[in-house]
C-alpha cells in the first residue's frame, strides 16, 4: 500500500468505515453461523439456564477478549501504522530479549495454520443452510468449486472484488442485526445474560462442562486477524467500525438465544433435523434462500481477509529471515495487495484437504480454534514487552497480562479437550509451519557465525592497482558484489576471494550493495560511500520490512542520482564507447553457498543445516529474490565450512633413494 493510500484508508472517512468493514471482519462476523449451534449441541435438551450461560460466555468475550484487548489495547501497538503479529516482534525486538523471537514464530504459524481451516468451516456453514430444502444433498462439491474459485481468482488482485466487498458485510451485519431484534422483541428478558453469573453457571451445568468453552472461543476467532490488517484501514477506522459489529453480533447471538428459550425442553434436532442451525431457523421460511446466499458471500469474504492476510504474513516472514524467498507478486498499484503464487496454491491444498477430511462443518468445529488460542496467547507475551517499552505502570501490566494469560489459558485447556476429534490437524500444520520458520532462522544464524570477514582497508592498494592491470582481462566496467557486513569498513572473505583468487577480475569501478531490513514496514532510502576514489563505492538501502527488494531497479535509480551529482561516471573506459558516451556494462557476482563436507556438524546442527539446503532447492535463487536481471549475473559457488578441523598433524616420509 502507498504511503498515500495508506494515509487515506487511515483518516476516519465513511469510505473508511466501508473499506473496514469488507476487509477486516469477515472471519469474526461469520461466526454466529457456528457457535450457538456447537454450544447447544444438535441432540441435548434445551436449557435456558444453559442459553442464558452460552449468550453470556459470548458477551464477555467479545467485550474482554475482542474489544478490551485486541481493539483497545493491542491496536495500540502499531509498527507505523501497521499490526500483526511480526509487526509486534519487529517491535519489541529492541528490547534484545533473544527469546522472543519463540512467541513470534509459534504464533505466525499457528496464525496461518488457522488460514487452512477458516476458508472450509465459513463456507461449509453458509452452504449448509440449502440443506434445509434438500435435506440429502452433499455440499462438499459446492465448498470445493466455491474455494477453488475464491483461490483461482487472487491472482487478479482484490482491488476489484473488494469494492464490492464493503457494501456486501454491510448487508450482512444489517441482516444479524435485524434477525436479532425481530427474536429479542418477543423476550426481552434475555438479556439477563449479561449477568456474568450467567456465565460461572455454564460452565457447572453444560453437559460438556468446562470444555464448553472451546466452542464459546469461537466467538472471538478473528480477533487475531483484527489486528494483522491494521495496515490496511487504521486504527481509528477499526475502532469505530467495531462499534456497529459488535452491536449486530450480540444482537444475532441474543434473538438466536431468544428464539431457543421459546423452544424449551424441544432439542435442534426435532427443530431442523441432523442439519439444524439456529442461525437459519431464526429466518421465515420465505427469507431463508436470501439469508442463505447472503451468507455464503460474508463467508468468502471472510476467507478472503485470511488469505490476503496469510500473504502479508509470509512476506513479513521472508524479510525477517523466518521463511525461504518465494515469488511475490504485485496484482495492483497498492502496495499493501500482494500475491504468493506458491502459498495461496498450498492454501487451497491445504483447504481442500479440511473439507474432504471433515466433510462438514459441525466435524470442523472440533479442529478449529486450538491454533489461533495459541497465537493469542503468544500475542499477549509479545505485548507485555511492548507495554514494559512504553513504561506503563508495573502494576497495570500486571493486571492485564495475568487476567488475558488466564482467559486464554481456560481456552486453551478448554480446546485441548478437540485435540482427539480434529485438533490435531491444525495443530500438525501448526508444527510443520514452525519447524520451517525454525530451521531457515537458525540456518541462517549459523551460516551468518561462520562467515568470515576481513578489513577493506588491507585490501585498498591491491584493487586501485588491479584496476589498472592491463595485463588482466577487464572482467566487466562495473562489478557488483552484495555483502551482509554491517558495517563500512569490512567485507566477507569470500568476496575478496572472488575478486583477486578465484579468477583475478579486473574492473574500472567495484560495487558493494548491502541491504538493510528496518523493523518499520514502509521506507526506502540509501547512503553511499566512497572507499576509494573513483574505485571502490559502497550502497546502502534502508528498506522497510514489507517493501519490496528490487535491487536492478534500486540500484539504477542510486547511479542515476550520482551521475547527476558528478559523483561517478559510468560512462565505459574502453577508447572508442567512451567517445561515444556508451554506458559500461554492469556485472553481478552472487555466491551460493554449499555445505562443505570438511564441516565437522554435531547432531543438531546436521539437521539444521541439512534441511536448509534441502529448503533452499524449492526457494527463489539469489537473483530472483534481489529481483536481478539473470543476464547480467554470475553465480559462484563457495563452501560453508563450520568448525573446520583442527590443524592435521602430518609427518613427511622421505625417499631413501
């Protein structure tokens, strides 16, 4: 997203409001289309004791674990007006405290474990409804194609889809609304629910106890997702708007629980049969259709928020060295719209499975929510050391750490009790997605320890006169060399090795280009230094982490700035293109690095190690990931010894001849 689009969508507009509405709310809007339905249960009886305890479960969460923490507090922790959870990390990261990075990790993945199962059980849910005209019909056919559509049509951008996205959860938040207070009117006396003891009675009554509660949190699964598209709406878009959700939420939770209270004693199933939902049997007869095919449009929006937010994640993954480099894609002029070709196929898998492996959405209920409690709770870790950042009182983070690490960890043992009946799946995904991000971060850690670097300064006189050796083929006018050194003065072994060893390459000016990722998601700016005079110049870019990293192009612009500064000329040295004013060629030198066999690895280290390469095979080459022309590179093997042998002690036997 431009910086200009960014502060548009920012300012508080009714546009605003709209944009909000279509792009963030869609996973915790659609869940009124399960969760009173997982909490009745199709063939227990029903209890007011126990609707009254369900809706008041619902309220509290809402208010307490959506509103309190994630729209009041947690909004607050912006990284330049972005959110997330490697938006927090990026953060917090300033405190140095190295274990944080553990929160980070568990919680991006289990975030995009949670993007494969979203997509099934909203969509599953809507289309369930058509079962109540044709009672024997199988819809995973329907999910499937309606998936498979929603997937295919990402590469276009959502540019387009997302105008009509606005208006659509504007029609779908109106109808909860408005079912709601159509069932309240006849009983008022519902909102006794708001009673809290309500709640502590649930829990002792509820035939499945305090496990009740896993199918409770599933009220406030987007929550999470809230935070991670700040950057798309801003904060006080979100705030606002969040006033008119939650209304329209409780409204349908409490006319659905109005509608139950008046069937006491009678279960769901003798209401609707095996695919009774009191989300559709709120609706008159002649509305159903309408409520169905409305519902089924929310539950792709909601879907879509999820993959657009499954690919912000991945790029911010990539830049903070937690994923291996894979294509992006830009469908639109919003920088804030991106495509992963490779994740939203996997994703689609990934859905696909969901739905063939649970067939509906009532098995998927089970599944769903024991990952993103996790996030949460990583979430609420992350912002204890954002609030300890900011020097908020001891005392206030106290109290609100330990009541959200308390609510979350009663959902957390409450989701436990789904491991056996569908947990695992997500939680598996969950695991994968981790062991990833953990072998690329440590990998490249490891290489970064064992990459040895030496002083330019030892190295100044040998490559002004290399320059000027005519007795060595000039290699190319320009030769470019990208570094990880930090800092000005030192450069990798490696690359001097290139230069002067591996074949001596004689250049008129030498490159070095090093990128840096800021923890701030939007900004572009460079520095250059000049080593030696007319010889050997330095870039630096400061690139924010959701920025793209296109070096050709980067690069061409600082050369563009210099030339006109008469800070270089790039004009080629050789007699007759110098007369003419012919631009010299420019060359790339990339190393690839292998693991070297004379590597003596413990176990540990054997299977990081193996299994980055292993990683790399599938990842985006070096060129591409810089986004370089692959005509104007050249790749160059070395090898990563890490702890190299000891000194061989070896004795010379001479001839006794």
């Amino acid at each position: 997203m431009s910086a200009h689009n960014h502060q548009l969508h920012s300012k508080l507009t009714i546009g605003g409001l709209l944009v909000t509405l279509g792009i963030i709310y869609g996973d915790i809007g659609t869940s009124p289309l399960y969760v009173m339905k997982a909490i009745i249960g199709l063939h227990h009886v029903i209890n007011p004791d126990i609707i009254l305890g369900g809706l008041s479960c619902i309220f509290w969460t809402l208010t307490l674990q959506t509103t309190l923490k994630y729209v009041i507090i947690t909004l607050s922790a912006d990284n330049h007006g972005e959110g997330g959870i490697f938006a927090l990390y990026a953060l917090v990261k300033r405190t140095k405290i190295k274990w944080l990075i553990v929160p980070a990790i568990v919680g991006g993945s289990a975030l995009l474990a949670d993007g494969i199962i979203t997509p099934p059980i909203s969509v599953s849910s809507a289309v369930e409804g058509i079962r109540t005209f044709y009672p024997s019909i199988n819809t995973v056919p329907i999910v499937i194609a309606i998936l498979v559509v929603l997937f295919t049509i990402q590469q276009f951008g959502t540019k387009l889809v997302g105008k009509f996205f606005a208006p659509m959860m504007l029609i779908w938040f109106s109808m909860l609304g408005i079912l709601g207070i159509i069932q309240i009117g006849s009983n008022l006396s519902v909102f006794r629910a708001i009673n809290p003891y309500y709640a502590y009675e649930l829990l002792r009554i509820h035939p499945d106890g305090f496990y009740v509660l896993g199918f409770v949190f599933l009220c406030t699964t987007g929550a999470e997702a809230l935070y991670s598209d700040m950057g798309h709406c801003g904060r006080k878009n979100i705030r606002i708007s969040w006033i008119f959700v939650k209304a329209t939420l409780v409204l349908n939770y409490f006319g659905q629980g109005a509608y139950l209270i008046k069937h006491q004693g009678d279960t769901l199933y003798n209401l609707g049969g095996k695919n009774a939902n009191p989300f559709y049997l709120v609706m008159e007869n002649w509305f159903q259709p309408i409520g169905i095919v409305i519902a089924t449009m929310a539950a792709v929006i909601a879907s879509q928020a999820l993959i657009s937010g499954s690919f912000t994640l991945i790029n911010e993954a990539m830049r903070l060295n937690f994923w291996p480099k894979v294509k992006i894609k830009y469908p639109t002029d919003l920088k804030g719209q991106l495509y992963i070709p490779s994740i939203n196929w996997l994703l689609l898998l990934g859905c696909i499975g969901i739905v063939l492996h649970f067939e509906e959405s009532g098995n998927m209920e089970a599944a769903y929510g024991l990952a993103i409690v996790l996030c949460m709770i990583m979430t609420t870790l992350l912002l204890n050391y954002y609030l300890i950042m900011k020097r908020v009182s001891w005392y206030i983070i106290g109290a609100i750490i330990t009541l959200y690490l308390a609510i979350e960890f009663s959902f957390l043992i409450a989701n436990l009790d789904k491991f056996p009946h569908g947990g695992y799946v997500t939680l598996f995904i969950a695991c994968v997605l981790i062991g990833i991000m953990t072998v690329w971060f440590l990998a490249k850690k490891i290489s970064k320890n064992y990459t040895k670097m030496v002083k330019i300064d030892t190295y100044k006189k040998v490559l002004a006169e290399l320059s000027l050796d005519l007795s060595i083929p000039k290699y190319a006018t320009h030769l470019v060399y990208m570094t990880n050194s930090n800092r000005v003065d030192e450069i990798e072994e490696k690359v001097m090795y290139s230069i002067l060893q591996k074949r001596p390459k004689r250049a008129d000016i030498y490159w070095l280009i090093h990128v840096n990722i800021l923890s701030e998601p939007y900004r572009k700016e460079f520095k250059v230094n000049e080593i030696i005079k007319d010889d050997l110049y330095r870039i630096d870019f400061y690139l924010g982490f959701r920025e793209p990293t296109k070096i050709n192009l980067m690069f061409k612009e600082v050369i563009k700035d210099m030339v006109k500064n008469g800070e270089v000329d790039i004009t080629s040295r050789y007699e007759s293109l110098n007369k003419n004013n012919i631009i010299g060629d420019f060359k790339f030198v990339l190393s690839e690095k292998f693991l070297s066999n004379d590597s003596d690895l413990n176990f540990f280290e054997k299977i990081v190690m193996y299994s980055y390469f292993f990683m790399k095979k599938f990842s985006l080459s070096e060129e591409k990931g810089f986004g370089l022309d692959s005509s104007s590179v050249k790749i160059e093997q070395f090898p990563l010894v890490i702890h190299a042998p000891e000194i061989i002690d070896m004795k010379r036997i001479y001839s006794q001849y």
